[in-house]
C-alpha cells in the first residue's frame, strides 16, 4: 500500500511507513500526477497501520463497496 507525502497519514504517523536505517520513512517514488510528491510504503507488520488499513476497507464496504481492486502496484 503506498501512502503519499502529501496524506496527513505521513506525516501523522512517519513510523507506520517502510524505511532504512538512515531514512525513515524512505522514499519510494514520485506520485506520477500533480501535485507530484515522494510516496511511502505503508508497514504492514506495524500493528496500528494494519488497524488503519482494517478501519478503512471496512468503510469502503459500509458504504457499499464491493469490489476494491489494487491499481499502481510496483515491486517496492
């Protein structure tokens, strides 16, 4: 799951984001339309992001989402 620099969840929550030793969060990319920003990975072993991730598919389907398909994966 990417996450741009520009969702409040970056900059909310830097250590639910993959990253390296030297760079936390680590920047993966650069979103491809504007406003172009550096996009991050969300951690999915991080217990608090995997609950965030829960709560938002969750109300995608409680209102009335059926079908949620991945789009724009790359191999982060």
């Amino acid at each position: 799951c990417t996450i741009s620099a520009l969702d409040p969840l970056s900059r909310d929550h830097p250590e639910w984001l993959l990253g390296s030793a030297e760079e936390k969060p680590l920047a993966r990319g650069q979103w491809f339309w504007e406003p172009h920003g550096d996009i991050y990975c969300l951690d999915t072993t991080h217990p608090e992001a995997q609950e965030w991730l829960r709560q938002n598919i969750r109300s995608l389907a409680e209102r009335g989402i059926r079908y949620l398909k991945r789009d724009f994966i790359r191999d982060f």
